[in-house]
C-alpha cells in the first residue's frame, strides 16, 4: 500500500462485490425497476464522466499522481468526486433494482467509506494544489454537499 488511508480503497471495492450478492428481491414493481434502471444509468454515465475527464492521471489510490492537475471544468463544476458520485449513485439503482434489504445496508457502508474516502483525498488534493484547491473547494461541493475544507 503507498498510503496508510489506501484502505479505503481496498473497503470500497469488498463493497462494490458485496452488492453482487445473491437473493431473491423482496420488491419488483415494474416503475420501480424502471427508475432504478435510469438511476444506474445516471450514476454510470457520471462516474465515466469523471474517468474521461480525469484521463491518465486517473488512480484508485486516496492520493492523486504526483504530476497530476487539478481539474476544476466539465464534470468537476459540480462535484469535486464525480466518480465516487456516480458510483454511489449507480450503487443506489442498483440496490433498488435487486430488491434486497440487505443490499440496503451495504450501500450505505459504501457511501460512509465513499465520503470518509473523499475528505481524506481532499487533504491530498489541498497539499498537491494549494490555494488553488482551496477555491476551487469554496465554490464546489466535496460529492453533493460540503463546500470547503473540512
């Protein structure tokens, strides 16, 4: 591991297979099915959005390349973690498509890890970039909400 917080990461991806357990779903309405479907799609659509944008520099390590750039344009005016966004959102369609309560429970572990992972990357990000993360932090939130360093 490059960094003790790399845990997260290992945690993340536990959980990611974890939503892949097996069960028959306790719910299934067909409009249900419908919208969890395009929530994934969403949720997909923006984490490979944030992929595309960040290109090479691109790492699932809490710490960012040490020659990477700050992107603050496209997909990052309005998250500074489209990714981990987009996979919780996808994760959520996901898991309302399966119908599993205990899919339920796993998701939210996945958004508790997602965030601790995305306070912990911005501290990174704030000793890559500086003050120019700073701004950018002021006037964009860490994944939905959170502007600023906290």
């Amino acid at each position: 591991m490059r960094h003790r917080s790399d845990w997260l990461v290992f945690a993340q991806f536990v959980l990611l297979a974890l939503l892949l357990l097996p069960g028959e779903p306790l719910w299934g309405a067909p409009w249900l099915t419908v919208a969890a479907v395009a929530v994934g799609v969403v949720g997909v659509a923006l984490a490979i959005a944030g992929i595309a944008a960040l290109g090479r520099d691109i790492v699932p390590w809490v710490a960012p390349k040490d020659d990477a750039s700050l992107r603050t344009d496209g997909v990052f005016r309005f998250t500074r973690n489209p990714v981990y966004l987009g996979i919780l959102v996808g994760s959520l369609g996901w898991v309302a498509w399966r119908g599993r309560v205990e899919l339920l429970l796993v998701w939210a572990l996945l958004a508790a890890v997602l965030v601790t992972k995305a306070h912990v990357e911005q501290r990174f990000l704030l000793e890559a970039f500086g003050d120019d993360y700073r701004q950018y932090a002021r006037r964009t939130p860490l994944i939905l909400w959170g502007r600023g360093i906290r």
